[in-house]
C-alpha cells in the first residue's frame, strides 16, 4: 500500500491529487528514516512512497503511523529506518520471484540490510487487483504462499514474522474470497491484521487517510505483541539500529524491520 489517503482523483482530468493533510500520528520523527529510491537513508516524511511509486499521486500510508506508534509504545526501540517498494495496483502475480517488483523488493531489503541491523518482521497488504478475475483468485494463495516462502529465503531469514493485512475492500466481486485465501494461508509465521470495516475513500477501494493512521497503529500493537527476537545480524556500524523495509502499495506494502 503506498499510501493513498487524502488523495482524490480530478473530474475533469482523472488525475490524483493528495490534500496534503497530515495527522499528528504521521509527522516525522528524528527516529524514523526511509531508504530512498536512489538507496540513500534520508529522513522519512508523507508521502512514504513519493519516489518510489512515481507515476501516481501518493498520498498518507501506514508507514508513518506504524513507526511512530512502535517508538511511543517502546521508548527503548531505538531508530527505525522504513525501505518502501509499492506499487499500485499490482496483483500477487507481479511479485513472484523473478519478477521486476520481487527482485527490486529484495535488492533494497538487501541494501537495507547491509546498512547495518537485524530483520525482525514484513509488514504486508496486497490483493486489491486480485479480486477481478476468477482464476486469480482460484491461483492467489498458492502464490501468496510461494511469495512468503521465496522471500524468506532469499532474505536468508526463515523464521521471518510476516504481518499480513487482511483485504479491507477490492476492484473486483471477488473480495471475500480472496480474504478467505489470506486467512488461511497456513504458515506459522504469518500473523493477520483485519482491515475489514476501516473507512474508505468515495472510491469504495482506498482507505481513508484516518484508517491509514488506524491501520499502522493496528500493525503496530500486533508488532509489539509478538515481539521478536533478532533473525539476523551483521558487524556493520550504522547511526540507524533499527531498519524497516517496507513495501507499500495501494494494493500492497511490505516493511521488513531492521534493529
């Protein structure tokens, strides 16, 4: 989900555009950064997503209510650095490995990564698009599950705690489904946060800049319960202990933390 709250769409020309509002759960924070598009930590601010997913209008997320939700519950947690790889509109198929988006997500946890900390848990919302075409559906969680299982390897992190958003709303009649698919997906690291029922958009598709805020505090109270311990460490000295890449798209988002 790369964030679409306050965003909407121009009569006369179809072309987003974002209100600029931006709550007080949202507002940078010194202990919060994101991994660029260009791969540089600069200091995270609304919209998450402004370099990454360019070609739409992007607009209030999770992201920045998660971390700063996480960092007021734990004063201890340290410094969060958020990697942001959505895309809007893309369906579970676009993310399988070999593909342009899964190796991209990789190549910047990698970054992330190398950056120096520690993997502790993806954040994930994806299957909006999914909900159109019957034999998507028929597909999605074996695709899911192969996702999961592809990424976790390829991450070197096994025990990886996977935070999945279960579907608020979809573009196609297919929406129950497909949550029916998330919530059972049937591996024990994957824990499910509901969306169901959060406000959305005129458009009956994007939350609402509120319900982004509700949802990242959602995350953030699931992420806190769990806890994890360290997956995996490296000797690299970094000002940022703690790394979250994070994938966010309308249709998707993944955080994978860092400390």
């Amino acid at each position: 989900m790369a964030g679409r709250g306050g965003v909407a769409n121009e009569t006369s020309t179809g072309i987003g555009t974002w209100d600029g509002v931006v709550p007080l759960q949202c507002q940078p924070n010194p202990s919060i950064f994101r991994l660029s598009a260009d791969l540089a930590w600069v200091k995270a601010r609304e919209p998450i997503h402004a370099d990454i997913d360019a070609r739409k209008t992007d607009g209030v997320g999770p992201g920045m209510s998660f971390a700063n939700a996480v960092l007021t519950k734990d004063p201890n947690f340290g410094v969060v650095g958020l990697v942001p790889c959505a895309v809007g509109g893309t369906t579970i198929s676009q993310w399988q490995k070999g593909e342009f988006l899964y190796e991209q997500l990789v190549k910047r946890a990698e970054m992330a990564q190398q950056s120096g900390g520690v993997y502790r848990a993806m954040l994930w919302y994806q299957g909006e698009a999914d909900t159109v075409n019957e034999e998507d559906v028929e597909l999605y969680k074996g695709r899911l599950k192969t996702f999961f299982d592809n990424l976790s390897s390829d991450l070197h992190a096994p025990l990886l705690p996977i935070f999945q958003v279960i579907l608020a709303s979809g573009e196609g009649p297919y929406v129950e489904e497909v949550r029916e698919a998330q919530l059972n997906i049937g591996l024990p690291n994957v824990k499910c946060v509901d969306a169901k029922g959060l406000p959305l958009e005129p458009d009956d598709l994007h939350l609402t800049t509120q319900a982004q805020v509700r949802l990242g505090e959602m995350l953030a109270d699931a992420y806190l319960r769990f806890k994890p311990r360290s997956l995996q460490s490296n000797n690299v000295p970094t000002p940022c202990s703690n790394f979250v890449p994070f994938f966010i798209i309308t249709a998707q988002f993944l955080w994978i933390i860092l400390t």
